[in-house]
C-alpha cells in the first residue's frame, strides 16, 4: 500500500498506510471515543476544518450506506485516522467500503498508526493543526506547510456547510421495519437555523411534532420572524463561534421574539448573543460516552459531544441558570433563560452516533412552545 504521513504542527509525526483519495489535507487534530457511528461521524458538518482520530482500533467493518449520513453531500472531515482499516465490510444496508467512500469525496485517511500514542499524546498536549498527506512525504515540507496555516479561528466555517437555500423536512427517525414518524395531530412551526445542521437533529425534531424549514446561516432575522414560526432552533455547526459574527446578530434580535433551542454551536452562538463569552477547551469532547448531570432533576445522561468550545456561563452575568455540567471536566453543558422560553444545550440530544439518554429535550422545546403560547 502507499503510505501517508499525518504531521502535526509541534513537529511530531506519524507514518502509515494511505486509504481514501491520494491527497493532501491540513485540519485541527481531535480524537473521537466512539466505538460506532464512523460514518455518522465523517459526515457530521460540525468537523469541518478537523482530521478525526478514532480511539477505538477496528474501523470499517460495516461499510457505509445511504440512510445514516449527517449531511448530503459527503464527508465533511478534512481527514480521517485510524489504528486498523477493516479489508472487508459486512452489513445487510451497506452498500459500499469506507475506502471507496472516502475516494469519491476526495478525502484522505492514514491507518496503521499507533492511535492510542496519539490521543495520550492530544490529551496531555491538547488539539493542533495538522496536516495529513499521501502525495508529499516530506516531513520538513508538510511541517512548514501546516504551520503556515492560519487557524481554526481564522476561518468561518459555517459559510462552507450551510444549506445554499431555505427547504421543508419531514422524514422521521429510523426504525424498524421501516422510517416512519409516528403521526401528530398538530405540528407546531419551527423555523431552523443551518450553521451546519445534522440530519439527526431534523430527525429528532419531526418525530416531536413539528414542521421544520430549514434556512440559510445568514438568513436575516427580520425575515425569520415574518414566517411567523412557533419556535426557532440554533443548530451545531463547525469552528469557533466567534467568526460566525451573523449568527451572533441574528440571535440577538431574535431573543424575547420566540421560543428558543440551541445546540452544540447554537448554544454558543445564544451565549454569544446574551453578551457573554466563550473559550476553548484543552482537547475538546468528541465521543459518545460523556456523562452530564442534569441539574434540575440530579439525573446522569450519557451524551454524544462534539466541541471544542464552551460557553463560560458566569459571564451572562444572572441573564440565565446553568442547567446541565459535563462529570467529565466540570464544564457548562447547558442553560436557560431566567425570562425569555429559551433553553440551550452543549451536548447533542439527538446523537447519531450515540445513546438516546438526552432525546427527551426535543420534546421539552415542544413543551416550551406550548406554555408560551
């Protein structure tokens, strides 16, 4: 096989074998603990601009097939690293390998690596750039190359994954034997803001009863609130919050307007907009086995997280109550307004990949349209 080389930008580097298409992509390193889910995962829009590490060491062995993608139009991953690329793929729904997937988007991966080296290595360091390559396997010309790059906070990756136009949704969670949503009487009008929204969530949101338009990142505020929509979600999204400048505004115009939920991104943008601030965690969360504590109510729920950011919530200065803590880290996981229906989230309720402990808050945002009203 070709080999690749994964750089990072502190200057160590690993060699192994080149899978997906022969090239060359620079992206923010982070590490995945999910077992599960890879697909799910690669095509999820919230890693734009990062190169994933799975922890666990046998990816691939189920292939890849059309009813579990997070977004449209392929991978969205700058990179994908692996301990073991499985040769073969076994599943009755899978319809291609992981290998082939990757070629056809034209993303590269590395496998062969020692990825456990890897992730002791991120956790103690924290994230960095870096820069995956099968076609140049010099390691002082990939060195010089990532480290001219400017940055996951240098860029605004929302505009890269956000729909090009406003459209309707309505296909319900899979199950078996077929995707069916259970039918409601009465499907209360959301409008959802894509900064780089996952299909999951869409899911989630029609199986709760609502009838979901989907629209642009940079869709004015003004024009949402002529919808008249019952409630408005803020989805996850790539990158660092504070380059999404439009989101911020939008938020803040629709704050007192309408009934809120935000998600991953989406609740920082809320956080954002409240005038608080933000800040970056060492190595972020990415994996689905975070245990977060309601506070509310003292339950524990496993998450699926996907972050490098959080929302300090004593810089909201009494604006919100801290509802959610991650027992990982002690981090802020979730919030709600002190006056206004608005509730936001850090972790992501509607997994994909996954447990289902935090489903539940999709049915609490209908809830909180309906007492509004």
């Amino acid at each position: 096989m070709d080999k690749a080389i994964l750089m990072l930008s502190d200057g160590l580097f690993f060699t192994g074998e080149a899978f997906g298409a022969p090239a060359e992509r620079i992206g923010e390193v982070v590490f995945n603990t999910s077992i599960t889910g890879y697909q799910e995962i690669l095509t999820d829009p919230s890693y734009k601009g990062q190169i994933v590490v799975m922890t666990y060491p046998e990816i691939g062995n189920y292939g890849i097939n059309p009813e579990d993608m997070e977004s449209g139009d392929g991978p969205k991953v700058e990179g994908f690293v692996v301990k073991e690329l499985s040769g073969i793929f076994s599943n009755w729904r899978a319809k291609e390998h992981l290998d082939e997937f990757l070629k056809k988007y034209d993303i590269p991966g590395i496998s062969g690596i020692d990825t456990r080296a890897l992730t002791r290595y991120l956790r103690t360091k924290g994230c960095q750039m870096g820069i995956i390559s099968s076609t140049d396997l010099d390691p002082q010309s990939l060195l010089k190359k990532v480290r001219s790059h400017p940055g996951i906070s240098a860029i605004d990756f929302v505009r890269r994954v956000t729909s090009t136009q406003k459209y309707k949704w309505n296909e319900g969670c899979w199950k078996w034997p077929c995707p069916s949503a259970e039918q409601v009487e009465q499907r209360l009008k959301v409008v959802v803001y894509d900064f780089g929204v996952k299909f999951n969530i869409l899911r989630n949101l029609y199986e709760a009863g609502f009838e979901l338009t989907v629209v642009n990142a940079m869709t004015p505020a003004e024009e949402v609130l002529e919808m008249n929509p019952d409630g408005i979600l803020l989805s996850n999204g790539p990158g660092d919050p504070q380059t999404v400048t439009y989101g911020i505004e939008n938020a803040k115009k629709l704050i007192g307007k309408k009934p809120i939920f935000g998600i991953c991104l989406g609740h920082q943008i809320l956080g954002l907009a409240m005038g608080g601030r933000t800040y970056k965690l060492r190595f972020g969360h990415h994996g689905g086995n975070h245990p977060v504590k309601d506070l509310k109510t003292g339950r524990v729920e496993i998450t699926a997280q996907n972050h490098n950011y959080c929302v300090d919530i004593n810089s909201l200065k009494g604006q919100v109550r801290l509802t959610h803590q991650n027992l990982f880290d002690g981090s802020e996981e979730g919030m709600e307004h002190v006056e206004y229906p608005i509730f936001s989230v850090q972790h992501h309720p509607e997994a994909g990949p996954g447990p289902n402990d935090s489903t539940h808050l999709f049915r609490r945002f209908r809830e909180m349209i309906e007492r509004s009203q």
